[in-house]
C-alpha cells in the first residue's frame, strides 16, 4: 500500500465526496478452533465477547498486566467461528499474547493474513460500487455487522459495514489469489461513481478527522485505554481478562487525557509537539494533520486532565513556534447523514 497515488488531498476528497478503495492486506487476520475459543478470547480482550450474536463485530482492546494497549482490534462472530483483524505492526505481539493464554483446552489459532486478502471500499458511493458485484443484499447491512456471500458469482468473501474513514463503507476478505482480480472489477464497478485508489496517506488524514486512534500514537502499550477515551471499551464486570485489576485501579485516575485540538493557522501540529498551558507544558500532540474536509489546522494530543476541558486556551510549540490551540469535542468530522445507525 503506497503512500499516495496521486496526491493525498486528492484521494481524501475522493473518500469525502465520492468512493476510495483501499488495499488493507496488511493487516492482521486470525481464526480460531476449538472447544472454548470464547474463554479464550475472554481472557485477552477487554470486551465482552460473549455479547456478539452471530454476523456481528465488536471493536475491543487487548492490554498488558499494567494496563497498556498491545492492539486494537476487530473481533467478528461468524456463525461458525471467531476472526480477529489486528494491525500490522502489532500481529506478532497479538498471537504472542493469545499463545500465552491459550488455556489447557485444545484450542488452535490460525494466521491467515498470508493467505488472504482484505480491501476497504468507503465512501457516499461505496454501496453502489460493490452491490453490483455481490450475490447478497447490502442495503440493509448494519454498522458493524457483516455477511457472507460470493463476489463474481464465484468467489466465496466475508464482507462487514466497517471502516477507518468516518464515512459509510464496506471491508472485504477474500482469497489472495482472487484479490487483484477483485481490484480490478472494483475499480470498473465504480468507475462511474469516480472511485480513486488510495493509499496510507489519506487513510490517515481520513481518520484522524474522524478522531479514530492510530497504534504508536494515541495507543501504545505504555497508554491505557481510558488515557486514550476508549474506556467503553472495556468491561470490567465481564469476568477475569489481562489486564484486568490494573484497569480497575486507573479507571479512576487514568492520566493524561486524549483530547482534540484545533489550531491557529495552517501550521500542523507533529506528533510529539509539546502541549503548553500558561507556558506550563501539559502534555504532546499524538496526531496532528491539515484537515482537507475542514481546513483546518487539527490535532489530538494526551493531556493533563485539567487542561482537557473543551474551550480551554492551550498553545503547541511547532518547532520553536507557539501556536495557539483550542480543545474542542471530538470527532473532528462526523457524517450528517448516517446511512446505518450504529448498534
């Protein structure tokens, strides 16, 4: 996945206004068998996965003992086994951690990010473009939900209403033999739709004006999740899981506070700008980017609590410069009209 194909702005655009597709194979895909796989997951993840029903996804967290962040991920509950998507960077430390608590029961993990492949299509258009090719209803998909069906008419793929743009849209998982030629009827199917291919780089400034976390920068194993706002994440009265009594103690007093900001000017807030209140430093930036769809000048950055409320005055020392900063609520951007209400 490069990090742009023709400019970042351009392909942003494309995802606000239109329909982007995106080559997400990097990412982690891992399956499960066994007698007690939902235990097993259990005891890793802060959700409660025991809550899915059949075709439904959750977003959870996986911590270490202290409480920090070793990955956020998906945990869908097909009707006949569990798939868990991680990021990247992080699967090794993923399937280390779930080989350290596979219990006594006959459990196997499989790692079929080799094998297959995964593409986001997101978008206003994003519907239009993959209906077309899909042998079931897509319509009526709901937000993190997924379905099963063939693409073609021939190729057996596992489709979800999810994404990490802030827009309506959809991610597939078919084989890696079939991915490029699943690319390129998708590029065809939404040629008319304007569709772009779009790379790291407008992923990026797409989510962040979503207020979506990256790993390595509003999480990390050294961040727990309520630092991070993601403490709805995390269900304490579940059961044991790592990470756990460790939790219970920082719910209270989690630190510093993942908070968004907007800045004066175009200048653009890198991450580990240093965070200043009354010239006091309280905190750095995590995230920061111009912001195509509002042009603005946006950042999210971990704060002392008491400089996290919304309106408070805060300045952003970029590279010897002060700028001056503003906390406002999150997400930076939010589609007006939602095509499915989330559940």
């Amino acid at each position: 996945m490069p990090v742009q194909y023709t400019t970042i702005v351009e392909e942003h655009q494309a995802v606000r206004q239109r329909v982007g597709l995106f080559d997400i194979s990097h990412m982690g895909r891992l399956t499960f068998d066994g007698p007690a796989v939902l235990d097993w997951l259990e005891r890793v993840t802060t959700n409660h996965v025991a809550r899915l029903v059949d075709n439904q996804i959750q977003y959870s967290l996986m911590t270490n003992d202290p409480g920090g962040v070793i990955d956020d991920i998906l945990v869908y509950r097909q009707p006949f086994a569990y798939l868990v998507v991680c990021n990247a960077s992080n699967r090794s430390n993923v399937v280390a951690q779930l080989e350290r608590h596979r219990g006594a029961a006959a459990n196997q993990l499989r790692d079929r990010t080799l094998d297959t492949a995964m593409m986001a299509i997101q978008g206003p258009r994003a519907l239009e473009t993959l209906q077309p090719l899909f042998s079931q209803p897509l319509g009526c998909l709901r937000y993190y939900h997924l379905t099963m069906g063939r693409l073609l008419d021939r190729i057996d793929t596992v489709i979800s209403r999810t994404g990490y743009t802030g827009e309506d849209g959809f991610e597939l998982i078919v084989t890696a033999r079939a991915a490029p030629e699943i690319w390129d009827a998708l590029r065809e199917s939404g040629r008319s739709h304007g569709i772009a291919p779009c790379g790291l780089g407008a992923r990026d400034t797409l989510r962040l004006e979503a207020a979506m976390p990256l790993y390595g920068h509003e999480l990390s194993e050294s961040i727990n999740p309520y630092s991070a706002g993601l403490g709805w994440a995390v269900k304490l009265d579940k059961g044991e899981f790592v990470g756990r009594e460790a939790l219970r103690a920082l719910r209270s007093n989690p630190g510093p506070t993942r908070v968004g900001l907007v800045l004066e000017g175009r200048r653009i807030a890198r991450h580990g700008a240093t965070v200043l209140h009354d010239d006091q430093e309280v905190g750095h930036v995590t995230s920061g980017t111009f912001a195509p769809s509002l042009q603005l000048s946006v950042a999210m950055a971990l704060v002392d609590p008491r400089a996290a409320a919304v309106d408070t005055e805060l300045a952003v020392d970029i590279r010897g410069h002060r700028a001056g900063a503003r906390v406002v609520p999150l997400p930076f951007y939010k589609r007006t009209n939602r095509a499915v209400a989330a559940v």
